[in-house]
C-alpha cells in the first residue's frame, strides 16, 4: 500500500466503518465492506482528486448493494 493510502487508512478506517454500520446494522459485515473499499481503492490506476470523499462514495454504493 503507498503511503498516501496507508495513511488515509489510518485516519478514516474507524469513521468508514461506522458510516457503514449505520447504514447496513452490521458491524463485521461493515467491517468486510470498509476492506472491500479499500481494495477497490488500491486497484485504481490514478488517485481521485479527493480520495476520502472518494471512498465515502465507494462504501454508500457497497451498502447500498448490500441492502
């Protein structure tokens, strides 16, 4: 993981996984879920402009998939 991810992960792991959690009512499947955005994060060719707003995003789409 690079270091601009790796620290990003630092800082909003906790807060992504409870944004799912309050949508899915799910602790360890929002738990699977914030590393399912994570991956989706890494395997991107280029860094989004605002990567946390980014995966906020990518995590709404997977609990809403997940309902």
């Amino acid at each position: 993981m690079s270091e601009p991810w790796a620290s990003l992960y630092r800082q909003v792991w906790d807060d992504l996984v409870r944004y799912i959690d309050r949508r899915i009512w799910d602790p360890e499947r929002a738990q699977e879920l914030a590393q399912e955005t994570f991956i989706r994060a890494l395997r991107e060719e280029e860094t989004p402009d605002s990567p946390r707003a980014w995966l906020f995003t990518v995590a709404a789409n997977l609990a809403r998939d997940e309902a």
